[in-house]
C-alpha cells in the first residue's frame, strides 16, 4: 500500500484524495438522513427518543486524568483542561454540618431551604491564613497557580468515590457560582488591560490614515480595548451583528426562527439530581444539559437537513430571571418554504389526544419537542384593517431606541420610523414620492417633519449687513451648534460668498493685476477655517454638522491643535514678565519660584496652591504661564467655570480642554475622551505644565482621570504621567456639587478624599493684595472674617446648625430698594461707564429673585424695550394637548433663561453656556449694543 501510493503521479493522488473526501461525506450523511425532511411529513407512530444520534444518554463517562462524570458529547477538557489541573480532594466538611447537608432528615432539609440565611449570619466574620499546608504532614505547600476559571470548573464536578458537599448547598451553590463567575471575568478583564500591547487595534480606516500620513500605528489606539474574544463585548457583539447583517445582504431574510427552551424534567437532568434536590438547585446540570441538547438539535437541522438543507445559521443563548436558558435559532435554507408547506411545519393547534397521545401530553405539559405540526392562524382580536379583511390591528405597544437630536442620522430615523408605517427597509424609509433621499434628514425635509431654516437664514441676512465676514462666520459656527438648523448645508450655499469675502478681498490685493472671483479653493480655506471654529467650541467637524468636508490632512489638524498652544507673542510675554515679575510678595515668590523648580527639573508632581480670596493666585498663576511660554513650550490652563477661565491667560474650561466624561459618577475609572494620535493627545504629551483653576469645585474623578489618561498618552507611570499639574483654588469656598446630595455626598466628591490627595504637596498665599496695596485696615478686618468664616471658627446654634453674622462683617438693609441703591447709585447718569458697572453685581440664591431685581434695575435704565421669546414645542405633536404652549414658556430650568427676554440697548447681559473659551465662557458679561430683530450685538 505504501510502495503504490508513493508509486501515485500527481493527478492519482488528487483523485484518489477527492474519492475518500466523498466517500467521508457519504458516510456522515448517511448517519444523519433518518431525518432528512422530516418535519413536512411528520408520523405521530415514530419514537425518536432512542435514537442513537438524539439521546444524550446518561452521565457515566469518567475522564481519565481527574475521574469526573461526563455526558458523552462533552468537551474532554471541560473539567481539568485535558490534566492539566489537579487539585487535592475537597475535605468533607466536620459534623454536624456534614449530616445538615445530607437532605435526608427534617432538620437538615430545613437547614438546606434556608442556608443562604444561615450563611449570612457569618458575613461579617474574616477568616484568614498565613500558609497553605498539607493536612495530613502539616508541611508547607508549594504549588503552582492557576486560572480561577480551571479552578472553578474542576471544584464543581461529580468524581468517583468523592462527595462534592458544594453541590449540595442549593442556594447557597448559585450563590457561590455567580460570586466566582464574577471573579472569573474580573481576572480576564485584567489580563486584558494588562496585556494592552498585544490588543493595540482600531478601526481599519484610522489605520489606514494614520500610515498614510505618517507612518506610524503607535499613538492610534485607545486606552482599554475589549477584542471581540471577550463575550459581550462591543467589538464581540458588533461581530456578530455584521455576521447576522452579511447573511441577511446575500441571502435575504432568514426562513425560519426557532426557540429552543430547556425543560426542567428532562431524564437526562432528574437522573441527576442528588437527594431531596430539584432541578433548580443544580443549575450547572441545567446548562449542561441544554448545551448536549442544542448541540444535538442543531445537528438535526444543519446535517440531517430536517427542514431540507441549511445555507447558513446563528443562534443566540438568553438566559431568564432563575437562570434557565433559552436559545433564539435563524435558519437560512438553500430551497424555501413554499406557502402551502407552511401548516406542516408551523401550528398553533392542540395535537390530536387520540392520533397523537404523546406530542398531545408533551405540549400539555408545556415540554419542548422538536416535533412541530402546526397551524397557522390570523390574529382574531383587535379591528380589522382597511383593505384586509382577514387582518387585524391591536393597541399592542412597540418601541424604538431614542436618538439625541445632536445625534443628527440617527435622530432623523427616529423621527422617520415614528411616521412612516410598515418600512421594509432603510431604503423605503429614505424614500419619498418614488425619490431615493441620500440621507434621513432629506427624507425628514421632504415630508415636512423639520422647522426651516428661515428664521436662521434672517438672522445670517441681519448681521451680514453690519458685520464682517469674520465674525459672521463666527456666528454662522454657533448657529451650527446650538441652534440645529434643518438644512445647514443650504445654509452654507446661500451665504458662502459672504463668509468668504474677506478672503477674496485678500486675494485681490495680492494680484492687482488679476481679475478674481470666488473660487473653489476659496472656499475650502472658509470651511477649514469653520471647522477649526466647530472644533475649538465642541470638539465637531463639519461632516457631524451636515456641511462639506474641507480638503485637510491629519497633519493639519495636529498642527492646528499645537498652534493654539504655541502662538504667542514672545515680546509682549517679555514685556509682561519684566513688568510683574518684581511685583511678587515673598510667599508669592516662594511659590512661584518652588513651581518653576520641579518644571525645570522635570519632576512630575501635584502641587495644590492653597489661595484664599483675594491673595494674588491669578497674579502668580498668569506670570507662571507666561514663564513656560516665553521659553517656547506649552503650558495648558484651564478652569472649572467658564467665568473663572476667563481670568487666566489662554484658559479655558477644564470639560472642553480635558474631555472630562460627563458621566463622572457613574464610571468606576473613568478615562478622558482622549485618544492617541489626535492633537489634543499630542499637546498633553509635550506640556510642561498643567495649571487648573477653581478644582476644589471639581470631583475628584475628574483628576483622577487626568492622572490615568496622562500617564497612558505620554507613556509615563509616574503621578500625571510626569508632567506637573497645579492645582489652584480655595476649600473654604464652593465644593463639588452632587444634585440632591447630602454634606457627606460633597465631602466624598472632594478631592480630598481622593487616593492622589496624599501625593499633593500644599503650597500657601496668605497675604491678602488688597490690603497690602491700599493699606486699608477695614478691608484687613474684612478678609480675616472672611477666614474665620471659611475655616468654620464662629460658632454656629446647636439646635439649629445656624451662624450669627458679626454687626461689623457687612451692611444690612431694610429692603431689596434701598439694596439696589446701594450697589448701583445713581444707574441713569453711569450705565455708560463700563468700568463702573464690572464692579457692581448682585448675588441671589433664587432665580425668581435675579428676574425681579434685574427687572426692576432694567427700568431705571433709557431707552424702548425690546423682547426676545423662546420657542418651546413638543417633539410629538399629538403631546401638544397634555403640554400646551403657556405651560411650555412658564417652565425656567436651572441654566436655562427664561421665556421671555426684555433687553434695551445698554443692558448688562451674562452669556449662560460654553460657545467659544474663552471669551464666549459661561458667566461672560456683556452691555447690549444693538438689538436687532434676531441678533443682539454686545461688547464683552
């Protein structure tokens, strides 16, 4: 035999090989075709139950490397991974919690009904050792380790000649399996963060883009990635949603869907109960058995071709409240299921008792079957349908995922499905009178579901005629993001010459000679220079705000993000430090020149400067920056307001700077949105110094975040990843705010209370500027009340937690008019001093009181009212009953202006959100310098 096929030309040995392939297929088949097209010519006279290719038979093998029970089918290497795990015997537990565990007696099956009860009452106990030794020599033991998933898997298996006590615990065994389960996924969870660098993988296209730009796949990742091997996970259920989506584009909806339930009373689970059990004190009999048995139905249906052959499948296993499984089966078959086949394999009918008394008794005992005669039947309640007789609609409640409406496609398909009834596909949702729409914004369009862009169309035409095509691109950018304009891309056609005149202007005064018009390319620098603007205010580009994509590179916007970093003017940073540097006090030169230090030294460290009101931090804070600056290297200073980022050189709010998660409290360890690769990443990688401003205001997630996310961008295990972050602000003042949160809420929020704060080293400003410069002792007294205060020194009422105001701490009026007067005396004559009205403002704890009185004030003031109202309406229009428009308007919400507007020229006006740090900050003051019809122009 061995000499002849050595003997074999090329073309015996292919077909020699093709032979014994078919005679192996032949042979498989014939093993399986017993229930070829079965289920269209279902016999009630036929007993499968027996048959060698369905029963799982009993649970008798024993596997030779650890002597465990196994049902034939079973992976060999399910309980000791195939010998490579052995563990000593489990000890028999001592009496008599031997003989409560027995199940036999009455004492011991109440025990055993309330044993997670009675375990309970140790919950607080703590065991412990100091070495593992063998029980019967008492030596120390040395053994090797491993995964807690092996260990698990061999402790819960039935062995000869062993008692598995585990077993027997019922509740207390689900318990114990979930609890250890849970720590199995948490030694996988951290083999994989610890094994990141072998996971390193993004999306294909930023791989792509990241080579063809520079050649380099390191800093494109993110920071924890879960593969697609780890079950659940996004990259793990996005697989098999393009597996399901593949199968559905190529060989259209499936034929069949199954559910395959497990039953509690099979054979094969009842043989193996213990004493006094129930199936469902053993739920690992329950998995395994449903395992076996899906197994088998799926050779069923994919080998013996019981519905007739199979072109694909998938399925899907759920699990249900007490832990029975339940899998979802798609089946694609090569031939279809013609109408008329339908009843033989599809019924909704109670079998005949007498033709077939078993099907009959398995259906009436709500037992599963792979034996369907089924019926189809309509609906015979609810109204019939116009047009289909046979029809019938019921109230029965759908619902579909809700989108953002930043979220544009996805919240324009929402607004589709909720109108256009019984789509068969996204394509017949996103077409409209026969015309296929690019997008479902389109479509929305079309059918008249979005406002128009008139009312943002007059309020570009208005400020085009008083303001330059700067600051109307400005304009144009916030109405982008704030106002979700319906069509923006129309928008950019009718006002792109006017965003792009100062371009052309430029143009022509570089070419007198030339006769210049708008040009494609003159267009593109205005979106670049618009996506620059949509990126600085909320981290979008233009292809997230429905308007062209500009021709840039990734370099560019590296660039760009370092610029914003870099380009300052070196001699006005000269002039700025020759002009203040001598102005330091000596515990503000101490500071200054200890934060230097580590900068220059390239110690990465905390530092909180601890600076009560008015001692200089924003003095020392601005010269630092201006230090690192003038030395051509970046220093980043953010704040947690806006109107405190206004303070500082450069500054801007520590959310958009930092791309702090607004989920805070709801992430463990929670990770800026920062990604490698990008500008941002490569700006935090090359600073010196990170200053943040008013961060006893922020949570202490938030720096710890900062501290994870710098330390994975520069690739620096040490505290903020070696750079040196300052912290700046004052305890005594506003702690992190916890909606409906308790005193203990605040201080657990603290960054106090956080793991970092034992790593900070405190830095103090004591010296009050104001009394030093002006050498008024009232003021002095004044500031150290203030303190006093702040550190909690005046005694506070015992019963009611109150404190009593010193009579020389502040002056107190009668009433809110003699108030007003006081703080702004004789308004008609000096709202025209600016300098005047920024130091002057009145502070409330209700907005009910800030209305009034800035009414009242708005008053006194010349001039014609003018009144802006907000548009509030309901997204659903059949809503509009429950919540009319007046109970719309009377709504004020915390952040929100109210519903009507009242400004005259020359108010002072407070800007309430974010649009452009940081001169566009929350809490920006402006005076009012023309009110048109639908824009207001201010001074800052």
């Amino acid at each position: 035999m061995v000499a002849s096929r050595a003997a074999e030309s090329p073309e015996q040995w292919q077909t020699r090989r093709e032979d014994d392939r078919t005679r192996r297929s032949t042979s498989r088949a014939a093993r399986w075709a017993f229930m070829e097209r079965e289920a269209f010519q279902y016999d009630p006279t036929k007993n499968y139950d027996n048959h060698c290719q369905l029963y799982i038979e009993r649970m008798t093998e024993i596997y030779s490397y650890c002597d465990a029970f196994k049902w034939p089918g079973e992976a060999p290497g399910m309980c000791c991974s195939n010998g490579k795990v052995k563990l000593p015997s489990l000890r028999l537990p001592p009496e008599p919690l031997e003989s409560l565990m027995s199940g036999t007696t009455a004492t011991s099956k109440h025990f055993l009904e309330n044993i997670r009860k009675y375990n309970s009452c140790f919950q607080m106990t703590s065991f412990g050792a100091t070495s593992e030794t063998d029980p019967t020599t008492g030596m120390p033991v040395d053994r090797k380790k491993v995964s807690a998933m092996d260990f698990y898997a061999y402790r819960i298996m039935m062995r000869t000649g062993a008692v598995n006590h585990i077993l027997r615990c019922r509740q207390l065994f689900h318990q114990f399996i979930v609890d250890m389960y849970t720590k199995i996924e948490s030694e996988r969870l951290w083999f994989i963060r610890l094994n990141q660098n072998k996971l390193r993988v993004d999306e294909y296209i930023h791989l792509r883009d990241a080579i063809a730009n520079d050649g380099n796949t390191d800093n494109l990742d993110q920071l924890v990635i879960l593969p697609s091997t780890f079950t659940r996970s996004p990259r793990h259920m996005h697989e098999y949603t393009q597996d399901a989506m593949t199968y559905v584009k190529n060989y259209g909806r499936p034929d069949l869907f199954v559910t395959f339930t497990r039953n509690a009373t099979w054979e094969e689970i009842q043989e193996e109960l213990l004493d006094g059990q129930n199936p469902f004190d053993r739920h690992d009999l329950l998995a395994r058995v449903f395992r076996q048995k899906l197994i088998k139905l799926m050779n069923i249906i994919t080998k013996s071709h019981v519905f007739r052959p199979t072109r694909c499948w998938m399925y899907s296993i759920e699990w249900q409240k007490r832990g029975l499984p339940h899998a979802h089966i798609l089946i694609w078959l090569k031939e279809k299921i013609k109408p008329d086949e339908i009843d033989s394999v599809i019924s909704a009918a109670l079998p005949d008792r007498q033709q077939d008394p078993r099907l009959f008794q398995i259906i009436v005992k709500k037992h599963d079957s792979w034996a369907f005669r089924k019926v189809f039947k309509r609906r015979v309640q609810g109204t019939i349908v116009p047009g289909y007789p046979n029809i019938r609609a019921t109230n029965a409640l759908g619902r579909v995922y809700t989108g953002l409406p930043n979220n544009f496609e996805c919240f324009f398909l929402q607004l589709l499905l909720h109108t256009i009834r019984g789509p068969t596909s996204f394509e017949a949702l996103g077409t409209v009178n026969g015309r296929i729409c690019a997008t479902f914004r389109e479509a929305c369009q079309l059918i008249d579901l979005l406002e128009d862009d008139a009312q943002w169309d007059a309020t570009i035409t208005e400020a085009a005629t008083i303001q330059s095509p700067a600051r109307l691109r400005n304009l144009f950018v916030i109405i982008l993001l704030a106002c979700g304009p319906s069509n923006p891309e129309k928008l950019w056609e009718s006002y792109k010459e006017g965003l792009t005149e100062d371009i052309l202007i430029q143009a022509r005064r570089e070419n007198p000679g030339l006769v210049l018009n708008y040009t494609p390319d003159m267009f593109n620098q205005t979106l670049i220079i618009l996506e620059d603007k949509a990126l600085a205010m909320a981290g979008k580009d233009l292809k997230q705000l429905g308007l062209p994509t500009p021709q840039t590179t990734l370099g560019d916007r590296l660039t760009r993000e370092i610029l914003r970093e870099t380009s300052y003017d070196l001699n006005d940073l000269n002039k700025y430090i020759s002009r203040n540097e001598p102005l330091l006090l000596p515990n503000q030169r101490a500071a200054h020149n200890a934060i230097l230090d580590r900068i220059n030294r390239n110690v990465g460290e905390i530092i909180f400067l601890d600076a009560p009101g008015g001692t200089g931090k924003t003095f020392v804070i601005n010269l630092l920056l201006a230090k690192i600056r003038q030395q051509s290297k970046i220093a980043i200073a953010v704040a947690s307001s806006g109107i405190a980022a206004t303070l500082l050189h450069g500054g801007r709010t520590a959310h958009s700077t930092l791309k702090l998660p607004l989920n805070l409290t709801q992430c463990e360890a929670p990770l800026d949105n920062i990604s490698k690769g990008t500008g941002e990443a490569k700006v935090l990688q090359e600073c010196k110094l990170i200053v943040w401003d008013e961060c006893t205001m922020a949570h202490k997630q938030a720096l710890e975040a900062r501290d994870r996310t710098l330390q994975y961008l520069r690739g620096n295990g040490k505290f903020m990843g070696g750079a040196v972050l300052l912290l700046a602000g004052d305890f005594r003042q506003t702690l992190p705010v916890i909606p409906k949160g308790t005193m203990a809420d605040e201080l657990k929020a603290c960054w106090k209370a956080s793991y970092l704060c034992r790593h900070v080293h405190k830095l103090e400003l004591k010296t009050n500027m104001r009394v030093h410069l002006q050498g008024d002792a009232a003021a002095g007294q004044y500031a150290q009340q203030l303190l006093s205060l702040g550190d909690g020194k005046i005694a506070a009422d015992p019963t009611t937690g109150l404190i009593t105001i010193p009579n020389n701490f502040c002056n107190i009026v009668d009433s809110i008019e003699t108030f007003k007067t006081s703080v702004f005396p004789d308004i008609r004559r000096c709202f025209n001093d600016h300098k005047w009205l920024c130091e002057r403002a009145i502070l409330a704890p209700k907005n009910d009181s800030v209305n009034d009185i800035n009414l009242q004030i708005q008053q006194q003031l010349p001039g014609v009212d003018v009144s802006y109202k907000s548009i509030d309406t309901v997204v659903d229009i059949d809503q509009a009953v429950q919540y009319p428009i007046e109970f719309l308007n009377s709504l004020e919400p915390p952040g929100m202006p109210p519903h009507s507007l009242v400004f005259k020229v020359v108010s002072p006006i407070m800007l309430l959100r974010n649009l452009h740090s940081p001169k566009l900050s929350n809490g920006t003051r402006f005076c009012v310098k023309n009110l048109m019809l639908h824009v207001i122009e201010a001074t800052i």
